[in-house]
C-alpha cells in the first residue's frame, strides 16, 4: 500500500470517526454508534449493532477510539459512510 493509500484510508478513518463521536468527547460509546447505523438506514437491530460494537471495541472498555475504529473500517468495511 503507497503512503498517499493509507494517508488517505486514516483520513477517511478520521472523518467518519469525528461524524460518529456526536459529543466530541474523542471516543464512541455505542448510543453514537447505533445511531449511526439507523441514521444510514440500517434496519439492524440492536443485538446486532451490540456485535459489531463489542467487535471493535478491542480493549473492552465500552467506547471505542480512534484506533479501534480505524482497525475496524479496515477489516469489516461496514456500512457506515462519512457522507
């Protein structure tokens, strides 16, 4: 992978993570990430929200950071956009 490629997939990691973390507190607790998915027009329920959460929440401390999101986007690709 170039430079520019992975300056670009942490830039796009950051924007979506600063669209999700709607109280600015630099994690994402799993109300902001559900609503991410239902603000897509996901019709996942929240057991299934509740897994993808617990997935990327690596350290298993209840929010997940900047890094644990960028892990995540990277391996699951998942529908959530910075549009």
């Amino acid at each position: 992978m170039s430079s520019s490629t992975h300056d670009l997939e942490v830039e796009n990691c950051r924007t979506v993570f600063t669209k999700l973390d709607t109280n600015k507190d630099g994690k994402i607790d799993f109300d902001e990430f559900k609503k991410a998915f239902w603000n897509q027009g996901s019709n996942r329920g929240e057991k299934s929200i509740r897994e993808a959460f617990d997935a990327a929440d690596v350290n298993k401390n209840g929010t997940i950071d900047l890094e644990e999101m960028c892990k995540y986007l990277n391996k699951n690709k998942p529908n959530i956009s910075s549009s």
